[in-house]
C-alpha cells in the first residue's frame, strides 16, 4: 500500500498545469483564492477515483482519451493567454487582476490527461493488488483527492514565500511570462503525446 502512496505523490507533485498555475499564483500573493483552485483540483481527483475505482478503466475508449486529450490541451492554453494577459498589464506587484476558482481546478483537473496517468495505474492494477475493494475505495479515494489537493497548495506556498523575496516589478512580469511559456509547453507536450503521437 505505500506503493500506491509513493506513486500517487510522484506523480501528482511534479509540475504540471495546477502545479504551474498555483506557483504563479503564489508568487503573486494569491494565497485564499487559489486554496479554492487547489480544493477544486482535489475535487476532480476525488470524483475520478471514485468514478474509475468503482466503474472502472473499461469505458475510457482511444476516441474519448483523444477528445480529453485535446479539450485539456485546449484548456491550458486558454489559462496560458490568462497568464500572460496578467504580465502585459501595467498592474502593481502582486495585483490579482486573474485570481483562480474552485470552478478552474475543477474543470483543468478533469481535463488534464496527467490525472488519468495518474488514476488509472492506481484503480486498474495496484487497488487489486492490494486487495482494496468496496467501502475501501471510497477510503482511498478520499486519502489521495487529500493528496492532490496538496499538490497545488504546496507550489503555491512555494510561491508565496518567493514571491515576499521579489521586489521588483518587472521580475514579476518575467516570471509570468516564463509560467505562461511553460503552460504553452505543458500543452503542446500533451496534444504531442497523447493526440498526435497515437494518431500517427
């Protein structure tokens, strides 16, 4: 069972998307409102474990994972544009001109094929193998939503706390600007390996 502790923080803790966003978010001192964003990250998890856990992988078809696939990639890049919209305005150092929602974590968690690597491993080979079933599930479930909510949070305090060591403006716009890039890459890497890559 720590396997499964082990890869669900392996996963779910390196930067993705949330993880980029919340980071960004951090540095620019939205601390309440991105904790809303991270509970809607940890919601989407929760009701994907639950939903794969007790239904089960064997309704995700090639034509739904690329539909996800793209709407994801899609998505992401639409929060990219949010992102450097943010640094082409001539706002003040941590000014809150895009501030997160629970709504925005929960529909890019949803979205985000980085979710499914990670869920489906979990429900489909290491819940048999350790014997987890029934009322069980639902336990383990809610103990790795709890972990995907942290995810999030964590870059986000990460954020917050270099976001107190920056004073200058223009390095705040910088560094939305790099958050931005790297989102565009995140979403280019996904449509490449999940849309092209299996169409190809």
């Amino acid at each position: 069972m720590v396997e499964i502790l082990l890869y669900a923080f392996g996963v779910m803790y390196t930067p993705g998307p949330c993880n980029l966003l919340s980071l960004n978010a951090g540095i620019h001192g939205q601390i309440r409102s991105t904790l809303a964003f991270s509970l809607g990250v940890g919601s989407a998890m929760l009701v994907l474990f639950l939903l794969f856990g007790y239904v089960g992988a064997w309704f995700i078809t090639a034509g739904y994972e690329l539909f996800l696939s793209a709407a994801g990639s899609l998505y992401i890049l639409y929060l990219a544009y949010k992102v450097a919209l943010s640094a082409m305005a001539k706002t003040e150092v941590k000014a809150n001109p895009n501030p997160m929602s629970f709504k925005e974590g929960l529909i890019l968690q949803l979205l985000n094929p980085k979710a499914f690597i990670a869920i489906l491993p979990i429900v489909s080979v290491q819940f048999p193998a350790a014997e987890i079933s029934g009322y069980a599930i639902f336990v383990w479930s809610l103990l790795l939503s709890t972990l995907a909510f942290g995810a999030p949070s964590s870059y986000l305090f990460m954020g917050a706390r270099l976001g107190k060591l920056i004073h200058n403006p223009r390095y705040f716009c910088g560094l939305n600007w790099a958050m931005s890039l790297l989102l565009v890459y995140v979403a280019l890497d996904i449509a490449y390996q999940h849309i092209f890559l299996k169409l190809a």
